[in-house]
C-alpha cells in the first residue's frame, strides 16, 4: 500500500516489517524520529520487541551486542556525534560477527553544531566492518532497510543504511509499504549461527593471540565478498517477491557518456534532472549511483566507466588532508586498469548547504572543459572568506 | 546457610591467573553459589586474560567477553533478548574489575542500575588497573604506590565508594565480600540469584603481584581488610536496609598496611591519618545501619 512517509519513518515500519527483537538507541536529532515511532510501536504492541532506552549511544550498540550474541533481531538508528560515539564498538560487532542492523542518519560532525546533511560521519567508519548502503529516497530506505536484516544475518556482518539528513530523513514521499506477508516470506525468522547458550556453553570474543587473529580477520573480508554476491542474489528475491530493484550501483545512461558524474544519497535525485536536461542539449553526460559503499563494488565501477572519457565524483564529504572519500574509492578502484579515465574529485554540499542543479552543471562543465584534474579535489561554491588562519 | 551445591565446580582449573589471584578464587566461590545456569559477561579485565585464550576455556558457562566499558549495557542486552526468548530465569551475570565498574564502565553500570535491570553485577575489586600492570583507578585507596602513582606521588585521595554510589540508586541489592570470607561470599551470590532487578556484589580481591605480597598473603590479607574495618562486610537493600555482617575486633590499620609493598613508603604519621579516615569511614556505616535500624 501506497503511504504518504517521512524518510524516518521508511526506516520505522521496515523495522516493524522485519519484526525486530530487541532496539536499543539514544536520541540524536535528526534520527529521533526513527526510534519515537518505533517506541511507540512496541509501547502499543504493534511490534513485539524490548526497546531499551539507554544512556548513551555507546551503550546502545553495546546493549545490542549483548542481545544479537544472544540471537535475536536487533535493530539502532544514530547519527554524526552518536556514531562516533559508538567507533569502539562498530568494530566489536562486525569482530563478533553479529548481524546488527542499523539506520544512520548522515549528518554533520561538530564543531560548530550543525545539524544537516554531511556523510563524513559514517564515511569516517568505513574500516570498521559494517556493510554501508547510501539512500536515495523514501522507498529506497524502506526496501533497504528490511533487505538490511536479510543480507546481515546471511553473512555475519552488521548492516548500516544510511540516509541524508532533513533532504531524506524529514521529507515526506509517497513510499509503498509491503504487507506483513510478503516481508515474513522474503525475511525468515533469524535463526543464528552461533548464540549464548547453556546447553553448549562457549566463550566468545576472548584473547585472539597472533597465531589466530589474522585468520578471523581474513574471515570477515570473506564474508564481506560473500555479502557482494548474496547482495544480487537477494535483490532478485526481494524483486520477485515486492517487485523492485534498487542496485549496488545504478548506471543511468552511461553507455555512450563522455563525463559520468559518480554520487551517492539525495545528490543522486537531483542529478538525474541535470542529466536529462544535459542530454535534451545533445551533452553526452551519464550518472552513476553508487548505493553500496561497503563492499566496494569494484568491477561494476570498473566495467560501468569503461566507455567515458572523464569522470566526475561529488562528495558531500571529505578526508582532511587528502580529498573527498567517494573519489578516493573511485581512484582506488581504477589505478589498476591501463587508461581509465581521470577523476575529477568534486566537494560540495558540506554541512547541509544545498546541493542545486546549478551546481551540479558547474561541475559538469568544468570537467567537461578541463584537459586534467588539477588537484586531489574542487571545492564547489566555497563563499569568500578570510583564509589567513595560522599566518601573521 | 542453605547451599546445595558446594561440591560443584564451574570453573575449571588451568587458568592463567597468577598464583594466589583472589580474583580467582572469587569466580570460584562466586560460581558455586549461582550454578551454571548463568551466562556471564566479562569486560576487559585481568579475567579477560585469566579465563583463557581461544579456543580455551576456563568456565564452565558461556561467557561473553565484552569491551572495557561495556558491563552494564551489555549485560541488559542479554538480559532483553533472554527475556523476549520467554528466557527469565537464565541469570545474568556482569564480571567486571573496579576500574570495569568504578571508572570507565561507571555511565554504564549506572545506567543498567536506574532501569532497574534484571541482572547481577559482581565487581572484583583488586584496588587498580592489574591487567595493564598495576596503575591507579579511583578504587586505588589512599596511602597506594601503582606505576602511576609512584614514588612521592603515592595516591593522596581516597578510594570511592562505589557501594554507596549504588545505594543512591536505590538498588534492590548491594553488598560486599571477601575471598576470605567465603561462606558469607556464597550466601550473597545465592540472595542476590534469587532476587529481581540490579543486584550488585562488591567482592575485595587481593592480587599478591599488583599489591607486593608472597602469594601465600593473599586471603590472610583480605581477612585483615575486613577486621581492620578497611573493607566491611555489609549489604543494602533497596538502597535502605543496612546489615553489617562482621564486627571487627579492634584491629589497627598498621600491620595491614606493613605486609604489602604498595604501602612501605608510608610513614608513622601517614599511617596515623590513614587510621583516621578508616576509622571516620566504618562510624558513618554504623550510622547508617542504626538509622536505618531506627527507621525499620
Ligand atoms: C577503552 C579501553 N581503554 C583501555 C583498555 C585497556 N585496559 C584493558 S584492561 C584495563 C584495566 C582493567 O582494570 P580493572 O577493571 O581494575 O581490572 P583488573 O585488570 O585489575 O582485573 C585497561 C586499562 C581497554 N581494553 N579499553
Ligand atoms: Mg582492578
């Protein structure tokens, strides 16, 4: 059924649809809707789970820790400064191997205070183990989010979807919610591989000297390959079953293009429009979505560029001292094949400033008029402003 | 006391604690009393070494080693999922060191304890950092050298009274105890098991390599820990009800204090002072206790 829904709250009933066991979470705007509605739910009985409302963000992975080594479902939505809050522990649950799922809402990292939409946060957590998937829209965050539990559970990995804050946390979107029956069938029970159990007691999580550690820890990046194939194999489930298809990456008209813009999140939607106006003016321009951050999806990315002569990345992020985080990804990826195209590196919409069509045609057209990159990274619509920090 | 299963060993031996570990014996005696139908947690601690390297282990229940900070969120995970399984009667049991419990697992524990969590909290407490070789935590007492606490700067604060930071919680149970003491330690576990809501245990054990003992030393000085009045045995319940399990006779501070290197540099006068403070510190026990007597 077709329902008028706020992004946070896709994220809500997907979790209600996946009948998760135990939420824990701390609030932080702008993911407090998420958890409001989802308190709500197992107050009313709509969703029979514990919330635990904790102390803290860190807690509240913790908590969670402690319930998915238990085997159950367990589902938190955080942002910005509570994520970072969690780092130790991000680590400590794909370590474990535990199947968490949760909703990031990417926003920025202080200081100064601000609010709005940023991916640095969960960008700056990409060593810690968890599958990272960046959505578009409203129906986007819905679907992922429930294909978040199955992907999780199949390969022991935590899940993190993120959305863009206010563009798609607090927007309202005609989303079509699933009914019960189709998410139970696609979205088995959990049952675990491993959990706390008194009839086979075991300890988990203790001292890994050297002659094992390594082992584990090639083990998670298998898991994390594993996660890249059973990724198209579930979407092909959930396509059947729910009738959609979002991609680990989406090529949109890349085939004949000379400059593919790469981006990620809401940046996505508006490029689509700056394409196709692009593409009426006889501009030979294509857009390439990457959803899936963690695992990489190398080939795709390797294969989908092959025919451009230019390619342009927009980061709405951005690694101090070297350059956005998604181009990094891009460069990385390609360094390897003999004559891929350049990468233009693009900065723009930090700290939730708008990220307009014009811009996006700026970028277009610088790359487009460019014989090279000149630096690591453009930084987009930077206003003036007095530069002489440090000197006297 | 009424403990069926004194003969039964959860724990198995071949540990890797150091000999004469009173964190040790406390798992030892702790587990007899609960049984094994316990799942416990286990922060970063000397015990995250002692019970054994994968894919060994020295417990005989399943164990879930948790990061430094995490007892008291943890273990109300465990306890939400047990619950939402139709698992109640499962306890669950958070094994954690003073500086686990009072330092950086304090937000924590504090945390579990306001919710009223169903679980017990069982803080070992050998008076520092031992894991990490023996630096100061706010459980250290005053008059103590540690590695970051040394020479002149032996630690001039008192320890924190964690039981009392409970206790203003208002926390169905807290109580504290002794390997030298372990029929008492064993009665505690078994009235906290059998009770609902946070429960928390506060067991002193000595650590002959961290305090600079012979390892034979170990129990005799947490005898001497209690008859001295430095650590009383006592328990709280509902954050009201006082009892004091053990009236010293008298004992002075010195001898206690003159067995273990951590103390040699005190002088006459320091240990003067110190009696002092212990001795101001057991009277606002017995005060409370006779309020709450009064109250009762
Ligand atoms: C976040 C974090 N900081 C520091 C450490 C290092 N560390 C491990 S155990 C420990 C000391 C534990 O002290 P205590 O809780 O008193 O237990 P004990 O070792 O004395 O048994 C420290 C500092 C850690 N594991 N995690
Ligand atoms: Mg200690």
């Amino acid at each position: 059924m077709r329902h008028v829904l706020e992004g946070s709250h896709a994220v809500s009933e997907a979790v209600r649809l996946a009948r998760a066991q135990v939420i824990s979470a701390y609030p932080i705007t702008p993911q407090t809707h998420i958890v409001e509605q989802l308190s709500e739910y197992c107050a009313n009985g709509t969703l029979n789970a514990r919330f635990l409302r904790v102390e803290s963000e860190h807690s509240a992975l913790a908590a969670l820790i402690g319930a998915a080594s238990s085997g159950v479902r367990t589902f938190t939505a955080t942002s910005s400064q509570g994520l970072a809050l969690m780092h130790e522990l991000l680590h400590w649950a794909s370590g474990a191997r535990l199947p968490i799922v949760m909703a990031q809402v990417n926003r920025a990292m202080a200081p100064g205070w601000n609010i709005w939409a940023d991916q640095t946060d969960s960008l700056a957590q990409r060593d810690t183990g968890w599958v990272q998937f960046y959505c578009e829209n409203g129906q986007e965050v819905l679907d992922t989010t429930i294909q978040a539990f199955r992907l999780a559970e199949w390969v022991n990995l935590p899940v993190m979807v993120n959305l863009d804050a206010f563009f798609l946390s607090h927007t309202y979107e005609p989303v079509d919610v699933p009914d019960q029956k189709s998410v139970d069938s696609f979205l088995p029970p959990y049952k675990p591989r491993f959990q706390l159990d008194l009839a086979n007691p075991c300890a988990f999580n203790q001292l890994a000297p050297p002659n094992i550690y390594m082992e584990m820890r090639h083990n998670i990046q298998m898991a994390m390959d594993e996660a890249f194939t059973f990724f198209e194999q579930m979407e092909e489930e959930f396509g059947t079953i729910l009738g959609r298809r979002h991609g680990a990456v989406e090529a949109i008209r890349c085939d004949d293009a000379e400059v593919i813009l790469i981006t990620s999140g809401t940046v996505t939607s508006t490029s689509r429009q700056v394409v196709a106006k692009l593409r009426e003016k006889g501009e030979k321009v294509g857009l390439l979505k990457i959803k899936l951050f963690r695992p990489f999806p190398l080939n795709l990315l390797r294969e989908l560029t092959k025919p451009a002569s230019k390619i342009a990345v927009i980061d709405r992020n951005f690694s101090f001292g070297a350059s956005g985080i998604f181009a990094q990804e891009v460069k990385a990826a390609l360094c390897n094949f003999p004559g891929h195209p350049p990468v233009y590196g693009y900065v723009a919409g930090l700290g939730g400033r708008d990220i307009t069509t014009e811009v996006i045609e700026d970028i277009y057209w610088l790359t487009k008029n460019s014989t090279a990159p000149e630096n690591e990274s453009s930084w987009v619509g930077l206003r003036e402003v007095d530069h002489a920090v440090g000197q006297s | 006391m009424q403990l069926d299963n004194l003969n039964r060993e959860h724990m198995c031996s071949g540990h890797v604690g150091c000999p004469g570990c009173g964190a040790a014996l406390a798992m030892r005696f702790l587990l007899k009393a609960l049984g094994n139908k316990t799942i416990m947690i286990i922060p970063a601690c000397c015990w995250s070494i002692i019970a054994g390297p994968y894919p060994q282990s020295t417990l005989k229940i399943p164990v879930l080693h948790s990061a430094f900070e995490t007892g008291g969120a943890v273990a109300s995970g465990v306890r939400a999922a047990h619950d939402i399984k139709g698992d109640t009667e499962t306890t669950v049991v958070t094994w954690a060191g003073d500086g686990g419990t009072f330092d950086i697992g304090f937000q924590a524990l504090s945390g579990a304890v306001e919710r009223n969590e169903n679980f017990i909290y069982v803080c070992y407490d050998n008076e520092a950092y031992m894991n990490t070789g023996v630096q100061r935590s706010s459980s250290t007492p005053y008059g103590a050298w540690t590695t970051t606490t040394p020479g002149q700067h032996w630690k001039r604060l008192r320890k924190k009274n964690i039981v009392e930071a409970l206790v203003a919680h208002r926390i169905p149970y807290a109580a504290t105890a002794s390997i030298a003491f372990p029929e008492d330690l064993m009665r505690k576990a078994k009235k906290a098991k059998d009770m609902a809501g946070s429960r928390f245990i506060h067991i002193f054990s000595s650590c002959p390599t961290g305090w600079g003992m012979p390892s034979e030393m170990s129990v005799k000085i947490a005898r001497m820990a209690v008859q001295t009045t430095i650590f009383p045995l006592y328990e709280v319940e509902d954050g009201l009800r006082y009892t004091i399990n053990y009236t010293p006779k008298g004992y002075l501070v010195n001898e206690y204090f003159r067995l273990q290197g951590r103390f040699k540099h005190l002088t006459e006068e320091d240990l003067e002072s110190i009696q002092e403070m212990v001795d101001e510190d057991w009277n606002l026990l017995l005060r409370k206790a006779g309020v709450a007597l009064e109250t009762s």
